[in-house]
C-alpha cells in the first residue's frame, strides 16, 4: 500500500492541464502516493445538477489531502441554461464547489504565498516574498443572505431602515473563527521564524465584525512578543502592498480581504501564473492554483503550471515531505532564473508539459 492517499480532482478546463503537469513533478519527486480520481466541476453540474457529487464527498473522506485543478462557474441564469432538459426549472442552485469544500471539511486556513523569484520577468521588484493567511469559512462567504428580507428579520431594531425589497448577506465574524486564523498566521511566523504579521480589516467603518477581528489578533499578537504585529485598513494596504510589498510578510485577513489582496499580490510577482494556495483545517487539506479554469485556453497546454506546482509544493510539506518540498521549489526557482523554458505568460513559447518537464528533470 502507498504511504499516502492522495484524491486527484482536476475539475475542468484547464484544470486538467495542469494537474497533468502536477503528476509529472510528483512522480519525477517519486511520492510514495496513489492518486485518487474524483467527479467535481463544471459537466456534474450540467448532467447531474451538482458540480460537488456525493460520491466525490465520500471519496474524499478516504484520502489524506487533494490536490484540485480548477472549475468553470457561470451566472445562475447561464448555469441553469446549461443543465440538461431533465433537470431544467427543478430550483436547482449553482454552488462553488471550492466553496463548499472549505465548508464541508472546515478548511478555515486559506494560505497564498506571494514571492518575487528571483529571474522572473514579470516581478515588478525584488525582494517580495509574502503569506497571506486568509480566513477560508466566514466573513461574506458565511452562506447566509435574504432576497427579499423577510418581515420577522425587519423587526429587529435597526433592520427597519433595510427596505424589504433589498437583497441582505451577512458578514460574520466569530470569535472562534477568528481566533484560529490569526493564530495560524502567528505559529506560522514562529515556526517559519518570520518577523511580522499584518492584521487587514476595515474596522473603522464595519466596527463590530471587523472590530472582532482586530481586537483578537491585539490580543494574540500579545503573546509573540518576538514577532512585530500591525495592522492597516484594507484599502490603505492595497495602496501599500503596490508601494512597498516588501516591507510585508505574513498578512492575515478575514475572507473577502484576503479574496482580494492576495490576486493584487499575486500580480505582483507575476500574475495569476504563480499563485498557489493551501485550503488546510484540522483533519484535511485541499491544494489549488488560484486561478480559475480558462475555459478558452482548455486542453491546449499552454498556461503556466508554476501555480499548480507550488500548490504540490504546499501540500509536500502539509504531508511534511519537507525534504521534498525544499527540492521541488529549488527546481521551479531554478527554472525560473534560467529563463529558458517558459509559458506564453513570461515571454516564452513552451507548453505547460514542457516547463513541469524541465522542473521534474532537476528533482529527479
Ligand atoms: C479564490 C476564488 C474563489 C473565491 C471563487 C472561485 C469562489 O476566487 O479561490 O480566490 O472567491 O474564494
Ligand atoms: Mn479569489
């Protein structure tokens, strides 16, 4: 039997690209894993009018972590053109299939590094090298909205100012929700011997959740006396991160926040291309590239799998492979700063295959 159990859901469009990259470096890395496929993304919503099958769910619960490509989602109206004649007009509701994994399996750390390799064209300056710890279960993404506002909600003192008529989501923030992620951000720091973590909020307007927010990673930033603690509202830090994102390294935020900053950092050492990020709770983990499924660029083998394959490079050291973890970004940054082989992102003509080849020949 293999050490580890690993389910393989590539999702679609280019999705299966580069998990098809992610599987060169893996076996060129020799991880004693067997790979689990599982049904998940866009074709499950149009024939079963469920993009997440159960069946994928209870799979899932058999494997130690996943390692997840991406998945096309369209508008409401647009999806349920999409679904096949018998299923049409049955209140079917699209839903996030990545969103619904954080929820399902309480995967409340969402960690997105964002580092300038040394090399990279498209780094808009040296010396970048952030974490951003992102809140993955609450904040607006709490499942939680009313269309139209139900009557027994307007009596609330307060609430009589919100119209009837309005559309209402929920923010929510718990102290416990909190609590976890920004102590994730510090022992990260402690243990990665980092020397600053940066709160994100907006509490000076949204006083009370973000407030929460604040006030709890105040307290916790108490007891890492070593580790400098500020924060700063989410706008000014977007400013700040293009001014000078390399006086930042750790940064914790709750959901949305983190949604947005991490694609501005992103862009900041190269795009979309070189954004990895880690789903992690308690008991499971799943590993993704930030970017979605670009379904024209589908089956052509042309994206960058750099972000596909510094998620493997995350979830090797979730599965504290760390020695193979180390290898396997020493060979992408290698790769990078040769400049040789590189996708149509950085200036170059090869193919997805062809960069994940060039990176598997220096771990193996
Ligand atoms: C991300 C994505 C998702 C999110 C979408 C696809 C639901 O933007 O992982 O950052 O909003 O979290
Ligand atoms: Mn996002």
């Amino acid at each position: 039997m293999a050490k580890y159990r690993i389910a393989w859901l590539p999702g679609d469009g280019v999705g299966k690209d580069v998990l098809d990259a992610a599987r060169i470096v893996l076996d060129a890395l020799k991880l004693d894993a067997e790979y689990v496929h599982g049904d998940i993304g866009w074709e499950f919503w149009c024939r079963e009018g469920n993009p997440l099958p159960e069946r994928t769910i209870e799979m899932l619960k058999t494997t130690d972590c996943a390692l997840f490509g991406a998945i096309t989602s369209k508008p409401q109206k647009e999806a349920e053109e999409e679904l096949a004649p018998e299923l049409k007009g049955k209140g079917l509701q699209y839903r996030s299939p990545i969103v619904r994994l954080r929820q399902l399996f309480d995967l409340y750390i969402n960690l997105r590094p964002a580092k300038a390799y040394k090399g990279n064209p498209l780094n808009i300056k040296e010396g970048i090298d952030l974490v951003i710890f992102r809140e993955n279960t609450e904040d607006l993404y709490f499942g939680v909205e009313f269309h139209p506002v139900p009557e027994e909600m307007r009596k609330i003192p307060g609430m009589e100012r919100v119209p009837a008529d309005a559309a209402v989501s929920l923010k929510v923030i718990t102290p416990k929700g909190a609590e976890r992620i920004i102590r994730a951000a510090f022992e990260y720091a402690k243990k990665k011997g980092r020397k600053k973590v940066t709160c994100v909020h907006k509490a000076n307007v949204v006083r009370l959740s973000d407030g929460l927010f604040l006030d709890t990673a105040k307290r916790i930033a108490e007891e890492y006396p070593d580790i400098e603690f500020d924060h700063a509202n989410v706008d000014a830090m977007c400013m700040w991160l293009v001014k000078n994102p390399e006086r930042y390294d750790v940064l914790v935020a709750p959901n949305l926040y983190g949604d947005i900053i991490s694609d501005l950092a992103s862009q900041l050492v190269g795009g979309l291309g070189f954004a990895s990020a880690a789903n992690i709770g308690d008991n499971y983990a799943v590993f993704e590239p930030v970017h979605g499924s670009a379904p024209k660029y589908a089956g052509q083998y042309k994206v960058n799998p750099i972000a596909t394959i510094l998620a493997v490079k995350l979830m090797l050291e979730y599965l504290r492979e760390e020695e193979k973890a180390e290898k396997l970004e020493r060979a992408v940054a290698e790769v990078i700063e040769e400049g040789k082989v590189k996708t149509y992102d950085m200036g170059g003509e090869n193919t997805t295959l062809e960069v994940a080849e060039e990176i598997a020949k220096k771990v193996s």
